[in-house]
C-alpha cells in the first residue's frame, strides 16, 4: 500500500514536471534543481557525463550490446573482442555484425540520455538507468532506475520523453556554432 501511494505521488510530480517543460520556467532558470541556467556551450558543475559507465571498468551499459536490445528478445552481454570506442567510452558488442551496425548509425542504438534513468530526467534530476530496466519506444531505447520507473513511464510515454529531453537539453546545451573566419 505504502509503494503503491508513492508511486502515485512521483507520477503526480512527473506530470507537474511535465507541465512546468510545456509552459516554461522563469527566464535563466534551467529545470534541473533550480540552478541558473549554464551559459551556451558549458555544462553546469555537478552535472553527470554524457554516457553512463560501469565504475569499475568503465564500459558503457554495463557491456551489453546495445544492438541487440533492437534484434533480440532479450539484450545480450557483450565482448571486449567486439569492442567499438564512441563518445570517448568504450561499448562491448556481441558479435562484429552488431559493432558494424551500430558504428554506422551509434546514435540510433545508444540508450537516450546517455544511459541515465528517464522517468528519473522527466522528473527534473539525474538517476543512472540499468541497461537491465529499459523499454524501446519509437525506435529509441531508454533505460530506467527502477521497475517503478518504467510502470510510471509505460503509463505517459510521450510526456516522459518530452520532459526528459527537456532536462538533458537545459543540462546539455549545444555548443555554439562555429563561425567562419573571412577573408580580409
């Protein structure tokens, strides 16, 4: 009884959050724990990396090939003999037809955000996601804190996502675009 209530405490909130993203937070305010927003091309201190890693060997989702989250109906492990650096970290593949898959188009079978929880984004703070807890949705993988987490995201697909983004992308902003030099 006591899960179930919070359970529907934190999609209450995550709906809030999803409705502060649609209407808009205070000007140079980001929605990430109410800090000022980061000057274009920073990351603000204290916000995670791009891509989350195992601590201990510094691999992306934990070695599993993130392929086969697309081809199979359950994700297999990967192998260092299969293994393919992007975004400076190192992914472990299954087999070499997968590695070539994904080195072709990396930012289709990556997890979004980087690996981290997406209910968790989609309620304004920043959670690893377990490669073992994930949903595809549109053709996207996302992976997820906890079974809870998932629920609550199974429930409000789209508003999950849209929230989310809107998180990643006030922690993450864009570099600049360069501007090219002219010839006196």
């Amino acid at each position: 009884m006591i899960r179930q209530s919070r359970k529907q405490r934190l999609t209450f909130r995550a709906l809030v959050a999803v409705a502060v993203a649609l209407v808009g937070s205070p000007a140079g305010w980001s929605a990430v724990a109410g800090e000022p927003a980061a000057a274009p091309g920073t990351v603000p201190d204290g916000v995670p990396a791009q891509v989350v890693v195992n601590p201990l060997t510094g691999v992306a989702i934990d070695g599993m090939d993130p392929v086969s989250y697309f081809t199979e109906s359950e994700p297999l492990r990967g192998s260092p003999d299969f293994e393919y650096v992007w975004a400076g970290v190192p992914w472990y593949f299954a087999s070499d037809a997968n590695r070539q898959v994904f080195e072709r188009a990396p930012s289709v079978y990556a997890p979004q955000f980087g690996g981290f929880g997406t209910t968790a984004l989609a309620r304004g703070f920043f959670s690893d996601g377990s490669p073992r807890v994930y949903a595809v949705f549109s053709n996207r993988l996302y992976f997820f804190y906890s079974a809870g987490n998932r629920e609550a995201f199974d429930s409000a697909k789209i508003a999950m996502v849209e929230a989310a983004e809107q998180v990643w992308l006030s922690a993450h902003p864009a570099p600049p675009a360069e501007v090219a030099e002219q010839a006196p």
